[in-house]
C-alpha cells in the first residue's frame, strides 16, 4: 500500500540538507554560466528559424527566465566526466525546447495562466496558437538534433519526447483513479518528467565519449533526481504559493491530476474522509481547495511525501559513486541538496 513504502525513507537519508552556500542555485552553476550563457544565445537565435508571423510566440517562448535546470544538468554531467563543448550547448538547447514545447501543451490542457512569472502562451494568444507551436517547439529541436553528424543524438530525443508524450498521456487516463497504485504513479512522472533529465544526463555523457558505466550512471542519477524533483513539484502544487512558485497553482487539481500527497491522504483516511476527498476531487470547485488541504495535513502528507523526495534524492547520490571525484561530481551531489533544501523550504513555510 501507498503509506507502507514510505516508511524507513528517512533512515537512508545520507546527509542532512544545511545552510551550506556551496548548495545555493548561484554557488552550483557559477562554474558554468558561461555554457549556460551560451545555451540561451543559441535558444534566441533558434527565433529567427520561425516563419516571420510566428516570430513572436518563438520570442515569447525562448525568452523565458527559467532555472536552465535542464541545460545546467547538461553542463555538470559533462564536467563529471569530461568536458563541456559546442555540441554540449546544443544538446542543452534541443532539450530545453522540448521541455519548452511540453509546458506550453501543458498551460493548455490545464487552463493554466502563469507560467515563469507572466502570462502562458495560451493565456495571450489562446489555446489552439499555443498548441500549435508547441508542435512547432518539438520539430525545431529534431530538426536541430538531425544537424548532428551521427544519428544517435536525434533518436535519442526522438525516443525521449515520444516516452515525455506518452507519460502525459497515461496521466490524462488516470485522472481521479483514486485506486491508482503507487508503482503506476513513480512510472507516470518518470515517464513524463524524469526522462528529460535522464536525457541531459545521458546526452551529455555520449558527447564525453564517456565510459558505458559512467554513461549508465549519469542516466541512473537524472532518472531518480528528476523523480525527486516532480515530487517536489507536486508538493508545491498543494503546499506552495504562486508568488514563490511563478505558475498558476492548484492545476492539477482542477484537472482530477493525483499526485503523491493526494494519493497517500486518500490511502491514510478512513472511509468517510475517502469518499468527501473524491467528491471535493471530481466535483472541483475553487473555493474546495481549503478542505482539501485540511484533509491534506490531516493525514499528515507533507513529511511522507518529503521523504520520497529525500529517498529519490539517495538514489541520486548513489549512483555517482562510480564515477571518480571531481568537480562536475561534486556539483552534481550539490545539486541534490539544493532539491533537498527546497523540500524543506517549503515544510517550514507550510
């Protein structure tokens, strides 16, 4: 069950997080900002290979002012195991318009009007332009991958954005299944989220020429810290705010989308305190949303759910150890304890 496989989480915690400043977002990529830099160059003059009409949305849409986790992730795996170059900032910019493309499908499909801080694509311009150049967003970045002299690096976005789709898919078939088991729910955000940093991870190691284990490692860390991070995310979703988070909140309710904390209240309440959390769920409303965090904290989700993340994040850890020390390794554990900051940000704020 749900709540069963969440215990002993916090006993294979490695390290505590702390106030450390080599675990700040500035301390972590200031060894790279010049690739990162570089990354959003490259991404606005991808603008110009836009029909002139469509010029705007493409400016609107690469002009954001996201982390770069994607690309950053790109950088330290390189570092880890050889080092950056041209081809690593292209890679970093074909993945970032494929998660560029995926946000704007999903501003759409959940009515969402903030996004980074301002207005969604489909909030400005409507749904069906939005939809349409996120179909435009996937084709650039094939069409940029195709450019690569072998064809390992389009199939593997190819393969990538195909798993990204279908995960977004398998959610959309289970929205209020309350039953849904947790393995199901770990394979839907791995599908959906993970594989993206999965992908960085990996791409960044094939253009190092690095060693299949050291390539296979790097995929096992971006599997379980993308994992991780969609778990924060969906804490944020019902725990966080918008000013702090920068995009509509409370999406994935209105749309029946269960995350981890819905799911484990559900599988902690009685059967009484079930069958309202489904009702509140199937017949939403906005003015719902205070009950449901009250059955939320109720049932105690926010620390089961923080040592998920905890738990992903070890994974995370664990799966550089076979990689030999340096820099982009040691950015690279540093990165999983900003996440692991983050998570407990959030508790205290809560």
């Amino acid at each position: 069950m749900l709540a069963a496989e969440t215990k002993g989480a916090r006993a294979e915690v490695a390290h505590a997080p702390s106030d450390d400043p080599s675990c700040s977002w500035k301390k972590i990529t200031e060894h790279v900002e010049p690739f990162l830099h570089a990354v959003g160059e490259q991404l606005i003059r991808q603008v110009s290979d836009f029909d002139p009409q469509i010029v705007p949305y493409a400016q609107y849409a690469l002009n954001g002012n996201g982390k770069h986790l994607r690309p950053t992730l790109v950088a330290l795996s390189a570092n880890s195991v050889g080092k950056i170059s041209p081809a690593h900032v292209t890679a970093a910019v074909i993945i970032e318009m494929v998660h560029l493309a995926t946000l704007i499908h999903d501003d759409v499909m959940d009515e969402a009007q903030i996004r980074r801080g301002k207005p969604t694509l489909a909030a400005t311009w409507g749904n069906e332009i939005a939809v349409l150049f996120g179909d435009c967003l996937f084709a650039q970045a094939l069409k940029l991958a195709a450019s690569f002299p072998t064809p390992e690096v389009c199939r593997a976005v190819a393969i990538a954005t195909n798993t990204v789709c279908s995960g977004e898919i398998l959610q959309t078939q289970h929205r209020r299944n309350f039953e849904l088991s947790r393995r199901e729910y770990f394979r839907v955000i791995k599908m959906k989220t993970a594989e993206l940093f999965t992908l960085s991870c990996d791409l960044a190691a094939f253009l190092c020429e690095a060693k299949p284990r050291q390539r296979e490692a790097l995929r096992q860390f971006g599997a379980a810290f993308g994992t991780a991070y969609q778990v924060y995310d969906d804490c944020v979703d019902l725990f966080g705010t918008e000013s702090e988070a920068g995009k509509s909140l409370g999406t994935d309710l209105a749309k029946g989308k269960l995350t981890w904390p819905l799911l484990l209240a559900w599988e902690r309440a009685d059967t009484g305190d079930r069958r309202r959390l489904e009702s509140l769920i199937h017949n939403w409303q906005s003015d719902n949303l205070p009950t449901v965090n009250a059955l939320l904290a109720k049932y105690g989700t926010l620390e089961p759910s923080m040592e998920v993340v905890e738990n992903y994040l070890n994974r995370a850890r664990r799966a550089l150890d076979t990689l030999s020390k340096s820099n982009g390794r040691g950015n690279l554990c540093n990165l999983t304890d900003f996440l692991a900051q983050q998570i407990e940000t959030l508790a205290v704020c809560v």
